[in-house]
C-alpha cells in the first residue's frame, strides 16, 4: 500500500497541529501588514536555474536538497526551496523595479530533501518578508524589527544573532583565505569533504560537524576581512538595535548558508527545538537582483519557519460557544436556521448544528466533552414557542430565552 503513504518528511496536517499553524500564519499576516508589507505569491515550481544562481551551486541547498524533476517538455524545474529567489524573479519579470522602497511578504510551502527530524521537514511552511530599495542600516532595522515583532506576539523566548559578511571582495578575500587554511588539513578531512569544502570554504564557518568545528578553531572570521566602510556599517547597525534596545548577540560564526547574503546577517534562535533550533533567518542580499538580471537595487529580507513556530507556540484551548442538537430530523431545519441567525449577529461566535442521529441524552454528552460552553436543543415545542432552554456546561445554570434574547445573551458570554 505504498500508494496510500505520505511521502516522508510531508505531513498530512490536521487537528492542533493545524490550529497551531493557523496561529503563526494569522500573526505573521497582521504583522506584516501592520508594517504596510504587501503579500506576494509566487508559483511554488520554479526553472531549477533560478536557484542555482541565486541561493548557489555549491550550497547545501542546490548540492542534495532540492526537488527537481524534468517536465513533459523537457525543461528542468524544481519545488522552491525557499522564497527569496523567486520574489526576486517576479520583480525582475513583472517590471517591479523602479526607485521607490518596496516591502513583500509571502507565505507558503517550501521543499527540501533534508533528513526529517524534530523541526525539519521535507515540505515546509516559511513566512518571509523583504525590504528592496534601500541600502542603508535603516532597512536593516526595520527587517529586524518586523521579525522580532512576530515572535513577541507569538510570546516566544529567543536571542537574536547578527553578523556582518561584508561585500562581494571582501568575502572572495575570506573564501581564498579559508582555501588555504585548509589545504593545511586535506589528510584529516578526506577527500569529499575537502573538496566540497574547497567549493564553499565558508560552509567550514558554521559546520556542525565535531571534527570540522575542531579545524576551523584557529581560522580568522570573517570580521578581519571587512574594509572599513563594511565595519563603519556593522558598526552603524549596531548602534541602531542598542539605541532601539533590541538585545543581540554578535556571533562571528553566523554565515548563513545560501550564497547570496552580502553585509548583515541574523537569525533568531528559539529554545524547545532541540537542534534545528533557528526559528528565523535573513540578511542582506545587495547582488541578488542585479546579479539575476534585474536593477542595481539593494535588499534585506528574512524568513520564518512556521512549522517551527507552531510546535513551540503556547496555544489557548480553542473556545467553542454553542453546541445546537436537535430532538429529531424535523427539527434540524430550524436548528441551523437558529445557528445561523447567531452566526450573523455575533461575531466570532463558534456554533455547532448536530447533524448526526445519537439522541438527545447523547447529544448533550458530546456537548460537553467536545468543549462547547452552551448546550441547547431544539425540538417541535422550540419551533412553536421559540423559546429555548440555554445551559451552561461551566456551571450548569440554565437560562429560558426566546430569539432575540438568545442573540443579546451569547452576545455577552
Ligand atoms: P533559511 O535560513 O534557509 O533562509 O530558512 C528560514 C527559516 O525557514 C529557518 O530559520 C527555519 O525556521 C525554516 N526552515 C528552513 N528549512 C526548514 C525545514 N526543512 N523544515 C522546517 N523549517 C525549515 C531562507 O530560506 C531565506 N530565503 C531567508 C531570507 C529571506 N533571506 C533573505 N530574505
């Protein structure tokens, strides 16, 4: 039964899960408007090209996690593996580019053929935003400020990382560095990994192997390599968060690892993930759309894992308000007639007309351990006298109540 298997690392998601998910995308969609971001969607297949010259050959992402299959024409696609790229791309293609600040978000699944684990996922959900048109530390602020607003409403803990990878020079100076700093330790590394690392030296930065960790101990970081207009600039973001009193860490390991990024780079690390424990990532990305055709425009973006954020999340118990039965089918007619009329005055008020046949003593039960607050039934008498008994499943008080009161009643529960 192969065939009636979810593939692995892609969850069919359903009951709290889903809930939980629901929270995250509702408070990352009011934030992001509430920073007047405008959504963006893109297609969820892409030209594989596309990331090959955007996130990189020689990332992790492009080298074994991507989804790519040829159509019936021929041509190499792939499932988006995050969403930078292709907003960058719709900009270019739509004429989107012209001199005025701009700010997306987009929300949606994104596919990497990553070993599922705790907080990792083959489809995954990513809420990002990014901020094109604007060079300077205010734009870095901003993205960080949108970021860390979400996961305040969110009311989860976390510490904000940053650092600063500097321009397209100063990270080749670095790279060549790093190449050989290496060639120091080829024997020990093996073949494999040298040369992969030799392709993308600054993978060694942040590799979460032990032996590697161990080698790269002695390396310079990548601050020794910046010229100084990049550190007066890192200098200036710094200021900024302390003045704005945003707590942070500068942690020099932090390189990120698309190939895109040029100057600051953050993520936000949240605790109760065990390790894949970065709930937030994002930077600068000033080559990007020039680089894939489009103008000379800077930019800075991040993007969340809502996934991650769902599993960490503290959810309420979901309030349900009113559990309608009915004596027998006759009857259901004018029960979903009363359903309704209370959906339309009461806003937000979650309403249950039962369809099922269980009787009425049954029909209460489930009432109350499906967790609805209000119990009532309606039968032949409810339609003539329209009235009906109220209870209370909390306190077991009941309340007699015609139409109308009925609507001012729950109005106020
Ligand atoms: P990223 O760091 O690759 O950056 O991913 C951002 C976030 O997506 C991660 O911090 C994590 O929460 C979530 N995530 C990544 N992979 C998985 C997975 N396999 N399962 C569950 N969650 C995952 C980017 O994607 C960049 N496009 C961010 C960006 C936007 N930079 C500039 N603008």
């Amino acid at each position: 039964m192969k065939d009636l298997k979810t593939i692995r690392g892609m969850p069919d998601l359903y009951d709290e899960e889903v809930e939980r998910i629901s929270i995250v995308e509702k408070t990352c969609l009011e934030t992001f408007k509430s920073f007047n971001f405008q959504e963006f969607r893109t297609p969820v297949i892409e030209n594989k090209s596309l990331f090959q010259r955007s996130v990189g050959e020689s990332s992790d992402i492009i080298q074994k996690e991507v989804y790519e299959f040829e159509d019936r024409n021929g041509e190499l696609l792939c499932l988006r593996p995050e969403g930078t790229a292709g907003l960058v791309r719709a900009l270019i293609t739509n004429g989107l580019m012209n001199d005025e600040i701009k700010k997306f978000f987009y929300l949606g699944p994104m596919f990497r053929y990553e070993r599922p684990q705790k907080g990792r996922k083959r489809q995954f959900f990513q809420a990002g935003a990014e901020l094109i048109g604007e060079e300077s530390t205010k734009s870095d602020v901003e993205i960080i400020l949108l970021a860390k607003t979400i996961l305040e409403k969110l009311n989860i803990k976390y510490t904000l990382e940053i650092n600063y990878l500097g321009k397209e020079d100063s990270l080749n100076s670095y790279r060549s560095y790093l190449r050989e700093y290496l060639q120091n330790f080829k024997d020990e590394l093996g073949e494999k990994v040298y040369s992969r690392l030799q392709r993308n030296p600054i993978r060694l930065i942040d590799s979460k192997d032990s032996n590697i960790q161990e080698i790269c101990k002695n390396a310079s970081d990548i601050s020794e390599f910046l010229n100084n207009e990049e550190k007066e600039s890192f200098k200036r973001t710094i200021k900024s968060l302390n003045d704005l009193k945003i707590e942070f860490n500068v942690n020099k390991k932090l390189v990120r690892g698309l190939d895109y990024y040029t100057g600051t780079v953050f993520e936000f690390i949240a605790d109760g993930l065990g390790a894949q424990n970065a709930v937030i990532g994002g930077g600068r990305y000033d080559n990007l759309i020039k680089d894939l055709g489009g103008r000379d425009l800077p930019a800075i973006g991040f993007a969340l894992g809502i996934d991650r954020l769902a599993e960490i999340i503290n959810v309420a118990e979901r309030k349900k308000d009113i559990f309608i039965g009915s004596v027998d089918d006759d009857s259901i007619n004018y029960a979903q007639y009363i359903g309704n009329k209370l959906r339309e005055n009461i806003e937000g008020l979650v309403v249950e007309n039962y369809l099922g046949n269980a009787n009425v003593a049954k029909q209460l039960k489930k009432a109350d351990s499906q967790g609805f607050k209000f119990v009532m039934i309606v039968g032949q008498e409810e339609q003539n006298t329209k009235s009906f008994k109220l209870k209370n499943l909390n306190d077991g008080t009941e309340n007699t109540l015609g139409e109308e009161e009925l609507v001012e009643f729950l109005n106020g529960r």
